[in-house]
C-alpha cells in the first residue's frame, strides 16, 4: 500500500491526515495487510463462497408498525452531540 | 431551454447523447424497510419521532426485512418485464456521511430482485439493468446556526424502503428522458406501491450523461466517460439538466479534453449543474453480503402468483379503451390512475353499454365532472344519476310539444298580450312550461318550440 491510497481512504472517511501520520498508517496498514497475506496461501479453488454462517432463509417481518420500539424525540436525541429544534446537528461536509 | 435550442441542435449534429437514468422511489409500506417503525417521513409532526435502535444504527440493532416492501418491488419487476432471481440478498454498501449512521447503506449488490426488462416511451424502449430495493437514507437539511455552517439530520426518513431502478445507456433525448421518469412514476402510482411525490423527495431522478463522437458512433464505441447529474425533483429540470449537460460537455470536447468523470447536482435557479463529489469507485464501498439479513430464496410458484396478482398495466387499459369504447386521449389521461379505479370503470363502461348509453358519453361526463369518480358507488347508481341529468338536458320534442300547446290554450290572455308586441310574456310561458318538463331542461329548445308554437297562433 502506498501513501496516496492511505490519503484516498482519509479522505472517504472525512479524517483529515497530516504529512506524518499518513507514513506511520501507511506502515501501520502494511504490516496488518502483510499478517492477512497468509490468508492468501489457502487454496480456495473450487470453495463455494459463504453469503452467511446461519443456514437461516426467507427471514421476513409483516409489514406492520411496531409503537411500542419507536422511541420518543428525547429518546432519539440523547446521544447527540448537538440537537437544534428536534434536529441532530453536525458540521456541514458538503460545501456548495 | 429545451430540445428547440438552437445552440444545442447545433451540438447533437457532432455529438450523441448517451444518458441511463437511475430512479429512486420510496414505496409507502405502513413501516420501515428493516424495523417497525412508522414509514410516513413527510407527514410527520416533528424531526427524529420515527425511529427506533435499527433504523437508527445503534449496537445490538437487528434489522429484519419487510415482506411487503419485498413483494411489490418483485411486482414492479414482473410489470417492467424484468427477471426475477430466485435467489436474492441485501448487502452493505459502505461509506461516511452523516446522513447514514450505521456508516452504510443496507442495499442490494450482485444479486437484485430484479434484472432485465424494459419502460417503453414513444422515442423506443429504455431497456432496464436491474431493480433492488435498499433503505433510505437520513433527510439532511443544510443551515447556518450561529454563524456556523452545519446540517441538522431527521431520522424519519432513515430505514425508509426505496427502490433504485437502473437503466441502460438507452436515452437519446432530454424529452426521452422526462417521458422515462413519468412512465415509471405512472406505473408505481398505478401498482399503488409508491406516491413518488416528486417534492418531496419520494421520487428522485438521475441521469448519467456523455456524449459520443460521430466516429465513436461509427466503430460501436461507448464515451469513455459519463457525468452523473443527482438530486433531480421534477422532470423539467431533468430535461432542463440534460440540455445544459449536452451543451456544456459538447463546449469541452471540442476542445479537445474529455469531460471529468464526477458528480453534479443540479441548480434549478441559475440552470446550471455545478460538481459535487469525486465518485467513489464500487471497491471503495466494500460491498459484503450483510450477516445480520439471511438470503432469499423464492419458490417459482411464488413469483407466478405475484405475476398472476398484478392488474392489467396502465398502457394496455388506455389501448383497450380506446380501441373498445373511442375514449379520447385526455378521457384516458385522467381516467386511467390506478387499478382500482380502472376496474370500477370497467364495471360502469360494460353496465352502460348494457343500458345502451355509449361508454364514451359516461367517460366525458367524468371528466367534465359532472358524474364523480368515486369507486365506492356502485355502476347501477351512477348510470342512474346519469340518466337523469341527460334526460333533463334534452327533452322529447313530442312531449315539449304537448306541454307548450297545453299551456298556451290555458293561458289565452298571455298569448293575447304577446300578439299586441308584448314579447315579455315570453318569460312567463318559459316559467310555465320549465315547471312541467323540469328545471334541468335544455331552455333555449324549450324557448324555440313556445315561439315557434305563438307565431303559427
């Protein structure tokens, strides 16, 4: 991995990198890539890929409202950094 | 603008438009795609009172699929003529905003509900790449509070089922595409899965838009580029975003440069597009099958009965009625709104010819009003009430006749006066004479025959 693809993931993130910090998790980010690597060395040819681990399907619920599990406003908001009028409030990401 | 401008006939002589759309619509299930929550985003009475741990993304949230949500998106598919797979999952689509609190959008990746099939317009059919069905994301108003510029987020909308309906590259003008958008909205109205309440945001429209060379077109060559135009609430600014599109892309092919694969949103103030984001590419979004929803797996038999369950489709009910009956084209525009409604008609039209009253009367009579549409009243009455109002309108010229001749022995004073020039009387003899045939008559045939009958005297 390179220093540019340590950027590239920052930047989907919205972290904001410094200079420094993007080398030390470029490193950071080899070193665990390199442990995964021998994942690579089991041969998998002719494996069918696993869309899940518990043999479960068609897994539905009635189309039905549930009050009872609704939360009130106060419920919804008490984990918020910032509310404003009901709303949960964040710093604007897209700039027009 | 529009297709007439000259500038952009001017472009399409050198360039082909190549536009796909992508069309988001919410479906009005009772509740959430993945909870039990209240899916009435718009009409709710204060931000974040829909929600629950799941459709708000917090740790131990199990979400479990909506059956119906499931069902009409098959059904939509059935009705586009798409190809169901039987085997079908969600699947994560990763990414950060903060419109999304679980940091990704439980979608469909490789696998959606539906493939294929087609939305036909009067430029040719647009052929579909697949339908999937996906949650909604948070609604994010953006505001500037205390100076500050931040986005305040209602979680209403959050978990909300919407289904994504992809085209292919098959859109040749703005007008096709506006004509696309309205077509599949008539069809989600008229399966009465979806409102698609286009101010709202309960449909929202995409296009993918590039330009082709002559010498592309020639060697069968697709533009190595496209620019994705998001967030379109009404179809004119679709083709108004389309239109600027073709002329600012042509604009930068000429100059030799190809345009920059990006995002832009549309301003429908200035009419202009403007960049939003760098596209993510679809390995960015680590798509992974969701562990915590089960795959599907769907009998063939199922699919044939939901197949067997849809109505007669919108397109077919107008030829039918036209072709039938001689219904008229704004008669079929307003008529033809949903199943239920057209299944009602279809009651009251065969009673009418029954009863010898041509369809295409009873069709006019809707539309001017003067018969309501309401599917609760049964065809007998309406045909009744029609009845009446014709029967009024136009009376039997033997018995107008009679009533006149009546009123006019009785009253030899009147006649008397209206033969010394006395032309008022006029008026008493209409009086007269509406009394007896019903205030509903025609009154001008009623006045012709009492003059006609005074001047033989």
């Amino acid at each position: 991995m390179k220093r540019t693809d340590t950027q590239h993931i920052a930047t989907l993130a919205h972290i904001p990198i410094n200079n420094d910090q993007d080398k030390d998790l470029t490193a950071a980010f080899n070193e665990t890539l390199e442990t995964i690597k021998t994942l690579q060395e089991v041969k998998v040819g002719g494996v069918e890929p696993t869309h899940q681990v518990t043999g479960l399907e068609n897994v539905y619920r009635e189309d039905e409202v549930h009050k009872d599990t609704m939360f009130t406003q106060d419920q919804a908001l008490k984990n918020a950094h910032r509310t404003y009028q009901g709303f949960i409030v964040v710093p604007r990401i897209l700039e027009k | 603008m529009n297709a007439q401008n000259p500038s952009i006939n001017r472009r399409t002589e050198a360039y082909t438009l190549i536009c796909g759309m992508e069309v988001h619509a919410e479906l009005k299930t009772a509740s959430k795609m993945f909870c039990g929550c209240t899916n009435n985003p718009f009409f709710a009475e204060k931000p974040n009172t829909h929600t629950c741990p799941v459709c708000l993304g917090m740790p131990g949230g199990l979400p479990v699929a909506n059956k119906t949500a499931i069902e009409w998106t098959i059904k939509l598919g059935l009705a586009l003529g798409c190809d169901i797979n039987l085997f079908s999952k969600f699947d994560r689509k990763h990414y950060f905003y903060p419109d999304l609190p679980k940091g990704y959008q439980i979608s469909q990746y490789d696998i959606p509900f539906c493939t294929g099939g087609a939305v036909e317009t009067s430029h040719g059919p647009v052929r579909l790449t697949r339908i999937h069905l996906e949650e909604d994301t948070a609604k994010m108003i953006h505001a500037t509070l205390d100076g500050e510029k931040v986005s305040m987020i209602d979680h209403n909308r959050a978990g909300v089922p919407l289904v994504e309906i992809v085209s292919e590259p098959d859109v040749t003008s703005p007008a096709q595409a506006a004509e696309y958008g309205r077509n599949l909205r008539e069809i989600m109205r008229y399966l009465e899965i979806a409102d698609c309440d286009m101010e709202q945001g309960g449909m929202r429209l995409e296009a993918n838009i590039s330009l082709q060379s002559t010498e592309q077109a020639e060697r069968g060559q697709l533009p190595e580029y496209k620019v994705e135009v998001k967030n379109i609430n009404s179809f004119r600014f679709l083709e108004n975003a389309i239109s600027h599109e073709v002329e600012r892309q042509g604009e930068v092919l000429d100059t030799g440069v190809l345009p920059a694969q990006e995002t832009r949103g549309y301003n429908s103030t200035k009419d202009i597009t403007f960049t939003q984001r760098a596209k993510e590419d679809a390995a960015d979004y680590r798509y992974m099958p969701d562990p915590d929803l089960p795959p599907f797996q769907f009998a063939q038999s199922q699919i044939k009965e939901w197949q067997h369950q849809l109505p007669e489709l919108p397109g077919s009910v107008r030829t039918r009625w036209s072709d039938t009956y001689g219904l008229n084209n704004q008669a079929l525009k307003m008529l033809v709104v949903n199943a239920e409604q057209t299944a009602w008609l279809d009651s009251v039209f065969a009673l009418a010819e029954k009863q010898g009253i041509l369809p295409k009367k009873i069709a006019a009579a809707l539309v001017n009003k003067q018969l309501e549409i309401n599917p609760e009243s049964t065809p007998e009455s309406v045909l009744k009430t029609y009845q009446k109002q014709t029967a009024s309108s136009s009376v039997d010229a033997q018995q107008l006749s009679t009533t006149i001749q009546k009123i006019l022995t009785q009253h030899p004073d009147a006649v008397a006066k209206y033969q010394a020039g006395e032309t008022q009387v006029l008026g008493f003899f209409m009086g007269q004479a509406m009394r007896v045939v019903g205030n509903n008559a025609d009154a001008g045939q009623v006045r012709v025959e009492i003059e006609r009958q005074l001047k033989q005297l």
